[in-house]
C-alpha cells in the first residue's frame, strides 16, 4: 500500500520540479534568470568574485533564496525582513546548542537589504530523494532520525526566545500566508492557527512547525544531514508541530502510529494521537487549497 502512495506521490509532485540525475540539486537556465536584480546586486556586493548565482529547483512560495559558487564553496543566501534573519541565525545557533543538525546562519546586509548566509548543507531535500526513487525502508529510516530530533526539540522551553517577534504558530502564520496569499487568508490563518494550538503550555516548546521533505535534508546513503528553514521554527504545541511534521508521512501512505512510538521511546512530552491525526490531515487539506489559490490567482 505505501509503494503504491509513494509512486501516486510522485506523479503528483513531478511537475513542480526539473531534477538533474547527477546531483539532485542542479539548476537550469532558465530559474537562473529569475534571480530578482535586487538579489544578485546584494550577492554580488558582498562577494564580487561570486560564480553560477542560481534559485535552487525546489523553491519556496516567496523565491527569495539564491545559491552562489564562492571560494570553491555553495553558499546560500536566503532574503526577508530584519527580524526574520536576526530570528534565524539565533535559532540555528539555539538548534546546534541542543545537537539539533542546521546550518549555522550568518547575518548579512547590503544596502539595508537583509539575507541569511550559510554553506550548502551536503545533499538533497529528501522531496527530491523520493522523487528519484528512494524506497519506503529508507524513507522510514530518515523519518526515524527525524523523530529522535524531534524530540530533542522538546527540551528547548518557549521563554528562550521570548525577545524575538512573531515568535509563536499564529503569528507566524498570519506572517507568511499574508506574504504569499494575501492580508484576508493570513488573518484566517492566524485564527486557524491559534486555535490548534490551544492547550496545556507544558506541551509547548520551540519546535520546527515545517518538517517536510522541502525542508529536509538527507545524503546519498539514506540518512538525515539537517533540516532548513529556520522561519518556521516557533513557540507552539508538540502535537501541533507533530501533526505538520506527519502529514507527508501519511499522504505517502505510511502508518502515524509508527512515528508515534518512536517519539515515545525519546521524547519527554504526551501526545494525543487523534489530535495529531486530525491536525496532518488537515494540513494536506489546507496545503491543497492555499495551492490551488495562489495557482488560480497566478492566472
């Protein structure tokens, strides 16, 4: 039943990215165009001798990350506001404190324009992975690695970074969705989103409310490198960031009850197994409209 799922899956997801048999993570021409001027003006500011500036294939809704060749290293350069890179590079350090794989972001700036900088972590997202043909074993033994970090994840209390802004779920999420759909669908997203994460504090922590195979970094041989996108990293409810982190588990096909007895070998906090099954099916109901939206409204 799960390779079934996972070849559906596949075909589902295959038009949204080109993949380059070599390495997984190579670009084409024509996404190096799209690099906004802006951009490659900061990039090229801050590091004259940069080489083949390009947007990675799997690109995020706001198209805001380059990649660039500089001293013989892949550097990234990730652009939003102030607050979200300054955010970021505190929770990447926060994340390696606790032995929770990341990379280690840099602030940069350029003409009052901010960016995350760090080096390439070593591999490809674990979306492309599939989409070359990784076997279910393999998915479930990255998913495994995912959860034991997961869980490391509990032990960082909210209060850690209470002088950082649109620190919890909600915020975030009016945040983005507004960024990306729209002031009317981030408002309902935020409402959405706060009442998800009702309930016992005890069960809140600084958790990456994003786990997907986007975010997801894995090597060759099968095992997990680090996760990305430190945007998404938040104050909420484990079983809130659970449910997002098991909705690609379950839309591939697999068991959520797998995932949830290897959190409880490891982690430290109750989960509510209904609760986090309602929430990943919900967030593949959600993902497919806010999709659908922004398609139709591309039109």
């Amino acid at each position: 039943m799960a390779n079934w799922m996972i070849l559906c899956w596949r075909r589902c997801n295959n038009h949204n990215t080109q993949l380059n048999k070599a390495t997984g993570r190579q670009h084409n021409k024509s996404v190096m165009k799209n690099i906004p001027n802006l951009y490659r003006d900061a990039v090229i500011g801050r590091y004259p001798n940069a080489q083949n500036l390009r947007m990675p294939v799997v690109a995020g809704s706001q198209n805001n990350v380059i990649y660039a060749e500089i001293a013989g290293e892949t550097r990234v350069f990730k652009f939003g506001s102030a607050d979200s890179v300054k955010k970021n590079a505190q929770i990447s350090k926060l994340y390696k404190m606790h032995k929770i794989p990341c990379p280690q972001i840099n602030i940069g700036e350029y003409n009052s324009l901010f960016f995350e900088e760090y080096e390439l972590l070593p591999g490809t997202t674990l979306f492309e992975a599939i989409q070359n043909g990784m076997d279910a074993n393999k998915i479930k033994q990255i998913y495994r690695e995912i959860i034991e970090c997961f869980s490391k994840m509990d032990r960082i209390p909210g209060y850690i970074i209470s002088d950082i802004p649109n620190k919890h779920a909600h915020e975030f999420a009016k945040q983005h969705i507004t960024n990306t759909n729209g002031a009317i669908l981030g408002q309902i997203c935020m409402a959405l989103v706060y009442m998800l994460n009702i309930g016992n504090n005890k069960n809140d922590a600084v958790y990456h409310s994003d786990i997907t195979p986007k975010n997801t970094i894995v090597s060759a041989d099968g095992h997990l490198v680090g996760f990305i996108d430190m945007d998404s990293v938040v104050v909420c409810n484990i079983n809130y960031a659970f449910g997002m982190l098991a909705a690609k588990y379950i839309q591939m096909g697999f068991d959520i009850n797998e995932l949830i007895n290897i959190y409880n070998k490891f982690g430290t906090k109750k989960l509510s197994p209904k609760r986090i099954a309602f929430l990943a099916d919900g967030m593949n109901f959600v993902k497919k409209q806010l999709w659908e939206y922004s398609n139709n409204k591309q039109k």
